[in-house]
C-alpha cells in the first residue's frame, strides 16, 4: 500500500496464481512487506522469490514484524493482467 499512497501508482502485488491457473481465488491473504534499509529495491514478480528475500532479511513486515500473513483477506478479483 506504501508504494501506491506514495508514488500514486498501482500497489505492487504480487500474485501465487493468476486466474487461469486452477488454484486461483479472488480472495487475497495479505501479506504486508517492508523493504530492509538500504536494500536494492527490484519489483518482484514471483511469490517464491519475494519468500526467499524474507528468509534473506531484505523484506520482513511492517516495522520490522516478521513477513507473513497481515491478518486480513481482501475480495480483489483481477479484471485485467499484462501477463
């Protein structure tokens, strides 16, 4: 959400299955990340990959928490994907 209220562009989600893929679903498990301080800050695309950058340390939740579920689950169907 940072990435949008800052910058006014989309939010960068990041999606474990796309709606063409069987285990697709409209309702999202939010999981909130922070970029680590003075960490490269590349856009990431891959669920597996933004994982590996937490067990690495360069994300983690909001304020420093563990990354992981935010506690909510958002109804966002997708509409339109570039790919």
């Amino acid at each position: 959400m940072n990435s949008a209220l800052l910058d006014g562009l989309d939010p960068l989600n990041v999606l474990a299955w796309k709606p063409n893929q069987g285990r697709y679903s409209p309702l999202w498990d939010v999981h909130p990340a922070a970029w680590a301080p003075g960490a490269a800050k590349p856009r990431q695309t891959r669920v597996a990959d933004v994982f590996d950058l937490a067990a690495q340390g360069v994300i983690s939740g909001p304020g420093g928490a563990p990354f992981g579920p935010g506690g909510s689950i958002v109804d966002c169907p997708i509409v339109s994907s570039d790919g």
